[in-house]
C-alpha cells in the first residue's frame, strides 16, 4: 500500500506576449532539429556478448533488441498539474519506510511470508556462461508461436564477417531446422530457439512448457464442448470460401498499423498547440443476424467486392 504525496513546484511563468511565443517556437524547432540528427546518428546498441556453442563450434556473436515498445506514457499528476509521487508505506506501523529497511519476501499463504535474504539469491545464482548452448536441432513447423516470449536478433562479434555465422545462417536456412538451446541473460536461464532469419539470425527466447496455461482451464473451450457443437457441410464449404476469398498471396505487416496510437498522437500534437482534436467515427457495419448461415453468406458476398 502506498501512499500519494504531490511535490511541490513553482508554477510556470506565463509568456503571454507573441514575441516570446514566437522565440520559444523557434526554440524548440532547433532543439527538435538537433534531437532529430542525433537519433538518426545513433546506431543499435547490443545488449549482451558471448558466443553460439554446438559441438566443437563457436561463434562470437552479440544480442540486439528485435522490438521497440512505442506505446505512449503518461505521467500521474494532481489537479494543479504537479507530478505524483509515491511513498514506500507500511500500513500495519503508519510510516515511511527506508530503502535500508526493504525485505524480499514470498507469499506462502495470506499475509504470511518467507523472507528472501540477498545471501540466498547468490547461493543460487546461475553461472554465467557467456554463451548459447545449442542442444539440439528441430523441423521449423515444431516450433508453436505461443512459447515464444520476445526476440533478438544475433549478429556476428567480428570486426569482418565471420565465416562461421554465415555458414550456420545458410545451414538453417538449406535445412529449414531451428536450433534449440539455453543461455543465461540478467541472471536467469532462459529456453531459446536460434533460426535464420532474411540474412541473419533471429533468436526467440521461450517459454518453458509448465508456463504455459492448459487450454481445458479456459471455459467454453474445454475438449467436451466442441464435441457437442454440430456443423454442417453447407457451413463449411461457405467457411472455406470466405477463407480462400480473403486469403493474399503472402502476409504484408506493412499494411496494418495502429489505429489508436496514430489518434493518441494528433490528440497529444493537438492540446500541445491548442487546437481541438477531432475524431472520425468508422461507419459501422450492417450486421447479418445470429444466425450463423447467413453471416457466412453475407461475408462470403463482401469478400467478392474486395
């Protein structure tokens, strides 16, 4: 439980005057401009070094972040527009606490705890190795995308392209096999899959299998349920035709973008100058009723227009 405290500030002048507008107009504009060079100037930081290990192999490689979270943060203010700032409380004494006084401690049932102590998180800790240790190779199609967790893209550690890496690219991609493998990042051993990936690498780290949620723990997709679920031969030959009418010739993700983000972004560009953002209602579909049939019927017409 913790409890809110807003900080203090000193409330901003207020620049009523155009010339003063107009100054920190072109102020920001520059700033903005060299902001801009140095980001584009900036190249992609490796988040980790070691090597790939299968048999008497070994590839120097580093890790790189494959994705970028670009969702927006916003910050907790008070009414006033002063920032929020929170207090680390104990709700049992009614007081600030210290870092100092911080403990780790794991719930065995409710509000009883096992204390962690630090000396019994290094008695524990995983050797880091430095490197991927591959185990075994498996067919692409074993591999299920719901085990995969994040990805990195592994790139030579070789001032001049390594012999080695782009013979273990051309390897998995002739083969169409995935390497599969552990390594140990931030202190944690973690399950990976190594494949190629257009002219490099890709490494997906996974999922072990008892993090996995069982789909009979899901209601209304329990295996007894489809059983009792009838579908006719009309239904799905319409099915499959809506399916073949909307199928393209291979998966574009350029065309697809969010939608929420790009209105969250001239809403906030919009306040920023003082303007009132408006947003496009979408026209909203005709339905085809409940019944099944129909829909498919009426979906299978749209797909032919498209």
């Amino acid at each position: 439980m913790h409890e809110k405290s807003c900080k203090e500030v000193r409330p901003s002048r207020k620049y009523g005057d155009e010339t003063t507008k107009s100054a920190l107009k072109t102020i920001t504009q520059i700033l903005n401009t060299i902001f801009g060079i140095f980001i584009i100037g900036m190249a992609a930081r490796s988040i980790w070094k070691g090597s790939i290990s299968f048999g008497l192999v070994n590839i120097p490689v580093k890790l790189y972040l494959a994705t970028e979270n670009k969702e927006f943060s916003f910050n907790q203010l008070c009414e006033n527009a002063h920032r929020i700032h929170y207090k680390r409380w104990c709700p049992v004494e009614d007081r600030e606490v210290s870092w100092n006084e911080i403990k780790k401690g794991y719930e065995i049932s409710k509000d009883h705890y096992v204390l962690i102590e630090k000396e019994d998180l290094e008695k524990i800790k995983i050797r880091t190795t430095k490197t991927i240790d591959i185990t075994e190779f498996v067919e692409a199609k074993d591999l299920d995308p719901v085990f995969i967790e994040k990805s990195y893209y592994v790139a030579p550690d070789t001032k001049t392209v390594d012999k080695a890496y782009v013979l273990f690219v051309r390897v998995l991609h002739s083969t169409n096999k995935i390497a599969i493998g552990k390594v140990v990042l931030r202190d944690k051993e973690h399950l990976v899959a190594l494949r190629a990936y257009q002219r490099g690498i890709i490494m997906h780290q996974l999922y072990y299998l008892d993090e996995i949620k069982p789909m009979d723990e899901i209601k209304g997709i329990e295996s007894t349920d489809s059983a009792k679920i009838k579908i006719d031969e009309q239904e799905i030959s319409l099915g499959k035709t809506l399916v073949e009418n909307l199928t393209a010739d291979s998966f574009d993700p350029g065309k697809y973008s969010d939608a929420y983000a790009s209105q969250l972004e001239e809403l906030i560009n919009a306040k920023a100058q003082g303007k009132t953002h408006v947003i496009k209602e979408p026209e909203a579909e005709i339905g085809a009723g409940k019944d099944l049939l129909e829909a498919l019927k009426a979906s299978v017409r749209k797909s032919k227009q498209k």
